[in-house]
C-alpha cells in the first residue's frame, strides 16, 4: 500500500518502518486532539462518562493498530538484522584472512596461521548453520533472546565469553591436526591442560551459570507473582543497559562493562600468544565474579507484587462528601498497576479491574503528550450499575495478567 507516494506495505524494510511511523503519528495525533477536547460528538458531549468511554474505545482501537504496525516492523527488522550478521561473521573472516597474509609479508607463513584462519571458518560455519535453523526469529540473535522478547544480558555476556574460549581450542585443535613433531603436539596438549587454563574456564563457568540461573530465578519469579514481565515489541541493543521499562540499569550495565573490559584483555593476551589459551589474571577473574555478584544480587531484589492499598470516591471539585453509588468513579491507590514495558498504548489499555464479579477495562484519559489514566500508582474506573450494593471486593488485573491484593467497599443504592 501507498499513502503519498511512500510505502507502508509492510513486507519491506521500508515499508515496514514507514506504515509504523504514519501509526505512531496517526495516534500521537488523535491523542492530542482528544486531549485538548476536540473530536467528540455532539450527542455524547453531555455525559462526561459516555464521552469518556468513546474516547478510551478510540485511542484503544489505534493502539491496536499501532502494536500491529510495531509488530511487522519488529518481523522485518529481525530478518535485516539475521542478514547483516552473517556478512559480518564472514566479513571477520575475510578480515583475519587478510590481516594474516599482510603480516605475513618478510617472514613465513606458520601453523599456528594457519589454525588461526581454519578455526575461524569453522566458528562462522558453525554460527551460519545455527543463524540457519533459527532464521525465523534473527538468525544469531535467537539465543540471546529471552522469553520476554528482550535481549539478554546474562546470555549475551556468556555468548561473548564462549565464543573466544572456542575459537582459542579449535585453533589448538587443528594446529595439533598439522603438526607432524612429537614434542611440538606434546606442547600443545601441555598448553590445554587444567592448570594454564583453570583461570579462563572458571571465567567461563560463572557467566555459562548465571545465565541458566537467571533464567531460573525470574521464571519462579514470575510465576509467584513476585515479578511482572510484558513482551517487548523488538530486541534492541539498549536492552543489555535498561530495565523492562527503558530506564538504564547500573546493576546490568556494571555486568556488560566489565565483562566486555575482561573479554577484550583476554582476546588481546590471545593475540599475542596464538595457539595457547589465554590466561586472565586473577585480579580479572575477581573483578567478574564482583560484577556478576552484583547482577545477581540486582536480579533478585527487582520486581514487586502490584498492590491496592485503598479505594476511596473520586471527587470532583465542588461534590459534597457521599458513599459510593453504582455510576460513580472510584479511585484506586497501589502501586505497581504499570508493569515496566507496558507504558505503550495497547498495554495501557490491557488493564482491569474487577468490582465483585464485573470487570471493569481502565479508560484511557489522554492529556499533552501521555496518559493521566491508568497510571503506576492510581486508576479511576466507574461503577457500573452491574455492580449490586454492598460489600464487594476490587482487584486489579494489570497488563502482564498479575492480580493485586483485594480491597473491600460499600456500594449503596
């Protein structure tokens, strides 16, 4: 489809991102102008409640199409990004292939080169056949994603530790393949023994673990109710920095900083000894298992059970004091009824609260460039006339399916 000569089709990068940047404009825009008053009929001008309710069903129907739009763009962008990593990986290759024949130049072209190049097309061999199997979901980047649809931070961190470490053995592998002498095969095997490598591997073992253990902890996290998670759009690399919201993360960036600082000394001391595995000092080995202390410690401490913590009558300026009647707005007080992620629009429109046994969706009431309903610590919701009088229980149902706490009111006639 074309709309002004510009593509929205949504099967081409182009048209992908293009149809999402006309949605995102087309809501921006008609949130603005219910903000300000202006597109509401006439016939449901007089009811504040009618006119409310039309303009939640509004921005919600645009929401809907906007998270359609934002999902065939995330489809196009993974299969772009499954793409450029292959040209990258064998880009490398390339790369190492010329980097060794340059300095090569006035010496001799050695085993260990020629390990170092059979190695290396082995790896990207072995990534292209993986990026192969998981083409559908970003090629190389389907590992590093966690159920949430978010990069991971503990499994790109361990990904960065293992690639290296198996370069650096299938290197030695094949150089122990070339070697015709028996002394030099009997230093290579020397070289892979535990204690010149006892540094590295622990290295590797405690990134490989946490990420089975985060994995782990925010599974029972979740289920418990004790963490609440809502599915990302799109993978994006400042995911590795950021919460679930997009709020930059010390205890995740720490973890990335130092790893990549450790990984880069480490393939540096690889450099310069082709054909060994590379030994961290242990004052590196320390500096990890502090930054991985923190991250799991960080792990284990974010989250929290939305809750209510109390319903009262919402009052408009000038109503004298009354109990609560069916057809009137009550205001909800918690915290925790935004789950971070889902401050987008069809999110926002996912929350509810049941009143005894009605379910009641949350309005979206728009204003200048955001929403003042729902927000993380207060909803408003009416009372609808389904609501029989007396006691009833109110929950909120929030937009990653947790359940609050119960809070009782008196309904009257």
């Amino acid at each position: 489809m074309h709309s002004g000569g510009d593509c929205t089709c949504g099967k081409c990068p182009h048209g992908a991102r293009e149809g999402h940047r006309q949605a995102v404009a087309a809501f921006v825009a008609l949130r603005e102008e219910f903000a300000a008053g202006r597109g509401v009929p006439s016939a449901l001008a007089h009811s504040a409640g009618a006119s409310r309710q039309w303009v939640s069903d509004e921005l919600a129907l645009s929401a809907r199409a906007l998270a359609e739009r934002g999902a065939a763009e995330g489809g196009v962008w993974m299969d772009a990004v499954r793409r450029r990593t292959l040209l990258v990986m064998w880009g490398g290759a390339a790369a190492l292939l010329l980097g060794q024949a340059l300095t090569a130049i006035g010496g001799r072209w050695t085993t260990g080169r020629t390990a170092g190049l059979a190695a290396a097309v082995v790896l990207v061999l072995a990534l292209t056949a993986v990026a192969w199997v998981h083409r559908s979901r970003g090629g190389l980047l389907a590992p590093l994603i966690g159920e949430d649809n978010r990069l991971s931070t503990s499994r790109v961190v361990a990904a960065a530790w293992v690639l290296p470490v198996v370069y650096a053995v299938l290197s030695a592998a094949v150089e122990l393949a070339v070697t015709s002498g028996t002394d030099d095969r009997r230093h290579i095997l020397d070289d892979l023994e535990l204690p010149h490598g006892v540094r590295l591997f622990s290295v590797l073992a405690m990134t490989c673990a946490v990420a089975v253990l985060v994995r782990r902890v925010v599974c029972v996290r979740v289920h418990g109710r004790r963490l609440q998670k809502v599915r990302a759009e799109r993978p994006r690399l400042a995911d590795l920095l950021t919460d679930d919201g997009g709020r930059g993360a010390f205890t995740d960036a720490q973890y990335v900083l130092i790893n990549a600082v450790a990984v880069i000394f480490t393939i540096v001391l690889m450099a310069r000894h082709p054909g060994q595995l590379p030994e961290p000092p242990w004052g590196v080995v320390l500096l990890v298992g502090i930054g991985t202390a923190t991250y799991l410690a960080g792990k284990y401490a974010e989250g929290g059970r939305p809750v209510v913590l109390s319903v009262v009558r919402a009052r408009e300026i000038g109503d004298l004091p009354a109990p609560i009647r069916t057809g009137d707005d009550i205001e909800i007080r918690g915290s925790g009824f935004v789950p971070p992620g889902a401050q987008t629009p069809d999110r926002l429109a996912r929350t509810v609260v049941r009143i005894g046994t009605v379910h009641v969706p949350v309005p979206l009431v728009p204003v200048a460039g955001g929403f003042a309903n729902p927000t993380d610590g207060v909803l408003t919701v009416p009372v609808p006339a389904d609501v029989e009088p007396g006691r009833v229980e109110v929950r909120v149902v929030t937009a990653a399916g947790v359940e609050t706490n119960g809070c009782t009111i008196d309904v009257v006639e």
